[in-house]
C-alpha cells in the first residue's frame, strides 16, 4: 500500500519550512517512526518519521525546497521489502576508483550492515548526523553518552579529538608526475607556492535561523531606543556556597549547582522590584507581565537559541538547574521544540562562557530588556579598607530607553548585584 509522506502540521508562528536534508532514497528501506527528512524552520530542525515499515518508492521535494504544512514530501510503499544487496546486478556496483584517486579522496567508514547503517541514523539527532556526514564516521564505532547510548554532538566531537591524524602516502609518485630533471627540483623539496593573488571565495546561503537571527537584531535596532548600563558583582559568596554545597546538592538532585540558578533568581527578585524590565511595548501601550518566563541564550552549531524557562519564580534552585541542563542537552542535540523558544519576558545571555569580559547585548525583542553575563576574572579589590583578590564578574543590563528610565536600570542591576553578593536575600525576600 502506498503511503505519502506530508509535511507535519507547523506551529502557529511559523508559516513555512526549508527541507535540509534527505535520510533516504528511492529504494532504500525505512522503519517506522525512522527519519526520514529534516525540515529547518526559524527556530529548530523538525524531524519527518517514517509512519510504518516499508521502503521509499518516491521523493516529490529535492532538498533546498520551501515547503508548507500538508505538502506531500514523499511516497513509501508499506511492507514492501529492500531488495537484497547480493541480489544486485554487478553493473550497478561503482568500478574501483585509480589507484591515484583512491590515495587522495577521503574514506568514509562504513557501517557493518544496511540494517544498521539505518538504525544509526535514524538515532542521530539532525546537528549529530550533520557532524558525522561532514567528517565521513561511522556512528556505530562512536561510544554514546546519551540516553538509550544515543550519540551526542560532544560524543562526535570528544572522538575527533582522539582520532589520529591520516598519514600521508608514502608510496611512489603516479604515472604522469613531473620528475625532478623535468621540474629542476630536488628530490622531496617542496613545490612552488601559489602565485600571489591567487585567492579563493565561498559563498554560502545562511541558513533559516541565522537568517532570523539576523532580522530579528535589526528589528530591535531599529525599533527600539537600545541603552546599556553596566556595573561588577563580587561572587565570593555564591563561590563558597558553591563549594560548600555543590557535592550535597548534586546527590541529593542529580544535577549540577551551577551559577545559572542564581542569576534567574536574582533576576526575578529583580525584576519584582522593577517591573518595567519585564514589560513590553505594543504600540503605544505598555504590557506589565505578571509572571517571570526566563530565556536562558544557548549557543548551538547552528546559532543562538534562547529556550524560556517558565514561572521560574515558582522553581527552586534544583528545578531551575535541571530544566536549564535539559534545554543545553536539547539545543546541543537539535531536539528542542517550537514551544521551548517562544514567550519569554526576560533574557539572560552568558558571553562568560567564551571568554567575554564584557559586551552589549541586544534586547531579544518585544522583550525590553535583557541582562548580561561575562568572565568570572579575580581582581584586586578594596574590602573593609583592606585590598584583596576577589572572583569579580561585570554585568551588562541592555534596556529599551522608551519605557525604562535610567534610574530603573541602573537600579536593577544594582538589586541582581546585592542578591548575587549576599545570596541569603533571595531566600528571606529581601
């Protein structure tokens, strides 16, 4: 029985999507709820499974295509079995490629069986199998991490890091290579360099979600009147507490206590006191949220996300910790849903991360404010009269300077700065 393969029904927000990536080809075999396709929208890769057992007989979408809710993508053809690979005529095997250029075309490594060849990739996440396809590995010689032993980006890249180097042939040159009484050169020196000017260029399309990202910077320039205050936060307190409590907590929750949780609730104690930073402008109204959703930005492969933790004013440290440790593994992995990244009314950006010891960052729009982390850099510092070395990190506050007032942001900041400094604010109310 044929069977079309359709487009899955796409959010609200998003109108249309780009098909990436075909997993399969007419006449291989696919398993139910197998990948079949990846379809990049503004914000995440949607994954297309395979609804029952069965083999491709048709790919209506070349990859590249536009395409929108319903559209049929493919036809498979249910309970038809692959035909057997011994079963092929010899005619449609490739000829073994000239000793030459089989010396410099890269290898891939290939799987032990087609049954497992397709079980691998259908269990790759759609940043995992781009990873794997790019530097031709075999993902059943990867040991996995993830759960169920599924692969994960840091998986692939923790085995590139170990995988030696290919050596360079060392075997005679090929037929037709110039000698050294032809070229005048020594045996073994090295060729001429490239004349100079000889430079090269690539051009690449962005990709759907560094496109949005990109509009969506310009949008908030241009919309909105962007202004950025900055001050430094002592985290001896937090470092200690961290110390003394980290071993504890994590076997008590199973997760890392990590500086993210005391941001998001300092923010929100913050934010309590100055609302106007968790509000948004529509129009020429001023909308006051009445609730904390938090985004937390996450660097992927494929750019910034920022999935939103949601009512985090009603989550412990523990909560806080887990759910932002699910939506890194996520983004890392490319599974985060459309629901993970939209809302939001109020951002956290951690630039620390890579080393950054201060920046501006830009409001994550209709939002009107968004708050700044950096390097944890220890420096001298005046305490009680006395100079001494403390872990220091600079802050960065980015507001809308149409609704929020100076004051109201150099004020906030200076709240995240004394919870931060004195942690037993956060938990009294103070």
């Amino acid at each position: 029985m044929s069977t079309e393969i359709r487009v899955p029904q796409l959010p609200e927000s998003v109108a249309d999507a780009t098909l990436v990536t075909w997993h399969k080809q007419p006449g291989d075999p696919i398993r139910r709820d197998e990948n079949l396709a990846d379809l990049e929208t503004d914000k995440v890769v949607l994954e297309v499974p395979a609804p029952a057992n069965g083999v491709v007989s048709e790919i209506r979408v070349p990859s590249g295509t536009v395409v929108t809710s319903g559209q049929v993508l493919a036809v498979i053809e249910e309970g038809a079995a692959a035909p057997a690979v011994a079963a092929r005529p010899a005619t449609a095997r490739a000829a073994p490629a000239p000793a030459t250029a089989a010396a410099s075309a890269p290898k891939a490594a290939a799987a032990s069986t087609p049954g497992e060849a397709a079980r691998d990739a259908g269990r790759l996440s759609p940043s995992v199998r781009r990873l794997v396809e790019e530097n031709h590995l075999d993902p059943a010689a990867i040991p996995g991490s993830g759960r169920d032993g599924r692969l994960t980006k840091a998986d692939v890249v923790d085995y590139l890091g170990r995988k030696p180097a290919p050596t360079r042939p060392t075997a005679a040159a090929p037929a037709g290579a110039e000698s050294s009484a032809t070229t005048g050169r020594a045996p073994g020196s090295r060729p001429p360099a490239p004349a100079v000017g000889a430079r090269s260029e690539q051009r690449v399309p962005m990709t759907r979600l560094r496109a949005r990202i990109a509009q969506r910077l310009i949008e908030a320039q241009s919309t909105q009147a962007l202004l950025t205050t900055f001050n430094e936060v002592d985290l001896t307190a937090i470092q200690e507490l961290r110390a003394r409590y980290k071993e504890r907590f994590e076997k008590e929750h199973g997760v890392k206590l990590g500086f993210m949780s005391f941001f998001v609730k300092a923010g929100v104690a913050a934010l309590k006191k100055f609302p106007v930073l968790n509000a948004s402008v529509d129009g020429n109204d001023i909308i006051y949220h009445e609730y904390y959703d938090i985004g937390v930005a996450v660097s992927t492969d494929r750019g910034l996300v920022v999935p939103i933790v949601r009512d985090a004013d009603n989550k412990d440290f523990a909560a806080l910790e887990q759910e932002i440790a699910d939506y890194a593994r996520k983004a890392r992995e490319g599974s985060l849903a459309i629901e993970d990244l939209t809302g939001g009314t109020f951002t956290i950006t951690n630039g620390g991360v890579f080393g950054s010891l201060m920046s501006t960052p830009i409001v994550n729009a209709p939002q009107s404010a968004i708050l700044g982390m950096h390097k944890v850099q220890e420096r001298p510092m005046v305490v009680n009269g006395q100079i001494a070395v403390r872990p220091v990190m600079y802050l960065a506050v980015t507001y809308d300077h149409r609704i929020i007032d100076g004051r109201e942001a150099v004020q906030f900041l200076v709240a995240i700065k004394e919870a931060l400094e004195d942690p037993g604010r956060m938990l009294l109310g103070i």
